[in-house]
C-alpha cells in the first residue's frame, strides 16, 4: 500500500535538500497555522468546566452524526479494498456505529480526566524571598500526520482542546471521505458553543505539499504528531524542521520464560497477537525459552493456527509444531517485521539473556512482555530491556493511554525527550517559569 508521503521525495528539492511545496500551498498552510494561534489564545483563559462541557457537546455531535460518518467511511473502505489495502489496515480504518459511539465516549471520558493546564510542576520560596513556581502550560499548535485512522481526528482534537491547544490534522487520502465528516462535525460543535472552529483545522486538502509544509512552518506549529507506519514516520523525522515526537513502529515481543505457567502464556499471547492484528501493540514475535518449550510450544502453535495466524519459526520451534499447524522458516526478514497482520514469528531461545539480546537486536521500542513466575526474571526484564514500555504478566496490548487511565492518546512515543509510551494530556503541555517577587533586583 502507498503510504502519504511515500513519493514525497519527488518535489521540488529545496535549498537544504528538502522537498519544497508551492509557494500557494506554503503561503495557505501557513494562513491555517495562524488562524490556529489566534484560536489556541481563546483556550488560554478557559475554565476546567467549559473546555469539559465543549468535549461532551463535542461527543454528542459524533452520535449524532454516526449515520452520515458511517457513509462517509464506507467510500473509504470501498477504495481501501480497490487498493489492495491489508485487512489490519482496514480494521484500522472501519467505523461502525458502535465504534462511533466508542470513540464519542473516549471524549467523554477525557473530560473526566484532571487538566493539566496550570498544574505546579514544582514550586518554593528561595532565600532572597523570591517565589517561584513551575507551571503546565499548553504547546500551542499541534500537527498530527497519520493514516487510515479516523478516530484519530478525534482523539487528536479531544486532546488538543483538553490540553489548551488547536490542532491540525493531515489524514491521508486512505481515510479521506470519515475524516472531511468528522472535522465538519467537530467544527460545527465548537462553533455551537462559541470556541473558535479553527481550533481544529485539516489541510488535507492540499495533500502532500500541504502536509510538507506544516511540516516545514517551524516557528508557526509548536510540536508536530506522526502516527502511522514506518515510512511515513522516518520521512517526517527526516524533513521536518518543527519539532517532532516520534511514534514508533510496533515490533513488539512477547518472551515465555522458563517458569511461565503455559495456560497462562497462551492465554496472553493469544490476547497480544488475535485480539486486533493491525495496531501497533499487537505482539510480532514469540520468544520461548528451550526450558518451557515442550510444554507451552504444541499448544500455543495449535491454538494461533486455528485463529488463523501465519507462523514463521525456527528449527526449535518447527521441531514442536503439531502436524496439523503449518510453520515457515523464519528468516531475519520475519524478525525484523512488523506485520500488522495475522502473522507471528516464533523462536525458541536458549536462556533470558537471549531473550533479551534478540529484543535489543530486532525490537523498534514500542512495547514487551515476559510471562514469567520468577520475580528476578522479571526485575531483569524490566531492568535491561529498552522500551518504551514493559508487561509482565500482562499482554501487550495495553499499551494504550485508555487502558492505562489516561484517556484518549494521541500516539505511542518510542523516543526519549520530553514524552515516552503513550502520550496523553499531559504530554500535550510544555512548562513555563512564573516568578513573583517584591522589586527584586539582582546583586
């Protein structure tokens, strides 16, 4: 499948070897990143109280609206399917009713959330008299680049205005016709209740120039959100000039280790690779230590196969595969994909310390597991492996600022600065230094 900016490499080169939009679309995605300034300042005075009852006016909208937003997703999955788009993919992409409501009940939910708009970070009253506090502010303007995710335009405008800011949204053509109704429908909500429509924005409009621009309108867009698969993430990473967190790929392990109880392992991993194949904390491979292998292997083989998951395995693993599961071997290709699809790679490992030096070698950071009913397993896993986040005993798909009582999340971080794992609110703030004094002046 193409990804949003898979030819974005085509455009014009610029003077520091970035691709170059026009300069109409340039000059227009700008005019909607000052518009968005000018309506994240409204957000800056704004009560806990109205900024929750705005989320739930904002929520009752998409009920509302779910029939003409389910139509509108159908284009989308009928063009999805002309394009040979993977069955995770239009998972990912499908809106039902139901799913709707889900997501109008998540706005619902981050109104329930605490603001971190004017939380103390950290305060005191130095010796000189001075107080000084260290209070969250807002970023200001958020971009999210993503794909094939209409609840993202959600989820993104949900936690902008929670969080004080003004949002824009870049969706990719693959969901095009869901993410057109949703901003209308979210618009006209906030215009209902005398917010700014321009706090949430699209320029999809301009397709990939426009998405290169907001890309390149440092000083006009404070932070900007890839959320999609691993080219598009590595092309914004590279070309953007405003500041980016960066929501990692999901090649997420899960280890049995020697004294993993096997219902219990094959209980999560079952959880972690069926439960929904194409996201990014599904689990892509199983490690298995050579100790638990025999108990744990022929029925956890059995039971992913007759879900239907294609299994890629080496010889340990082939070796204790039921006659009736077909298993490939897997080569460094398997170890190093995330398939977001129902396809697992399989390995037998002769210690943790494998485990955990096949995890460094082939994991993008997102998330891992280790199923284990040993305590110093488990401190060693959580202690030497480098995720973004760890599970133990837990599957991986909790790796989700929902299930963690967060909320809404606008993506997975995989890096280090400012924000790791999933970023929710207060991901979302920056800090700002408020000092009083009493005519102070320094010696």
């Amino acid at each position: 499948m193409t990804t949003t900016f898979e030819h974005a490499a085509t455009a014009t080169p610029g003077p520091v070897g970035r691709p170059q939009p026009d300069a109409e679309v340039t000059a227009a995605v700008q005019d909607v990143a000052r518009r968005s300034q000018k309506a994240s300042r409204v957000l800056a005075t704004a009560t806990r109280a109205e900024k929750d009852q705005t989320l739930h006016a904002l929520a009752d909208a998409l009920v509302a609206a779910s029939g003409e937003i389910v139509t509108a997703n159908a284009e989308d999955l009928a063009r999805g399917r002309e394009n040979g788009m993977s069955d995770g993919l239009l998972d990912r992409l499908t809106l039902t009713g139901d799913r709707v409501v889900a997501i109008a009940d998540a706005l619902r939910e981050l109104a329930a959330l605490p603001d971190p708009v004017g939380e103390v970070v950290r305060g005191q009253t130095l010796p000189n008299g001075l107080r000084m506090r260290q209070l969250r502010v807002p970023m200001g303007v958020v971009g999210m680049i993503y794909e094939a995710r209409p609840n993202v335009t959600v989820d993104a405008a949900g936690l902008a205005l929670k969080s004080g800011n003004a949002v824009i949204l870049r969706g990719g053509s693959a969901a095009a016709s869901s993410n057109t109704t949703i901003t209308t429908v979210l618009r006209a909500a906030l215009e209902a209740r005398g917010l700014p429509a321009d706090l949430v924005q699209s320029i999809d409009a301009y397709g990939r120039p426009g998405g290169i621009a907001l890309m390149q309108a440092r000083g006009l867009v404070d932070l900007l959100v890839p959320r999609g698969g691993a080219d598009l993430i590595r092309t914004v990473v590279e070309q953007s000039t405003v500041p980016v967190i960066e929501t990692g790929t999901g090649n997420v392990h899960v280890y049995v280790d020697a004294s993993a109880d096997p219902a219990t392992a094959v209980e999560i991993i079952m959880n972690a690779k069926t439960q929904r194949v194409g996201v990014c904390n599904a689990a892509e491979t199983l490690l298995v230590h050579s100790d638990a292998a025999e108990r744990f292997l022929p029925a956890a083989l059995a039971a992913l196969g007759g879900a239907g998951v294609v299994l890629h395995g080496d010889e340990g693993t082939r070796a204790l595969a039921p006659e009736s599961v077909e298993v490939t071997p897997a080569t460094d290709e398997d170890w190093a994909t995330e398939y977001l699809a129902a396809e697992l790679a399989v390995r037998v490992v002769g210690s943790l310390d494998e485990a955990i030096e096949h995890i460094r070698t082939w994991s993008s950071g997102h998330t891992e597991a280790i199923v284990t009913r040993d305590l110093a397993a488990s401190e060693r896993f959580v202690a030497e492996v480098d995720s973004a986040a760890v599970m133990v005993n837990a599957s991986t798909r909790f790796t989700d600022g929902s299930q963690l009582g967060m909320g809404a999340e606008i993506g997975i971080s995989t890096q280090k600065l400012h924000a790791r794992g999933p970023m929710g609110l207060a991901e979302l703030t920056t800090t700002k230094w408020v000092v009083h004094g009493d005519g102070h002046v320094r010696p």
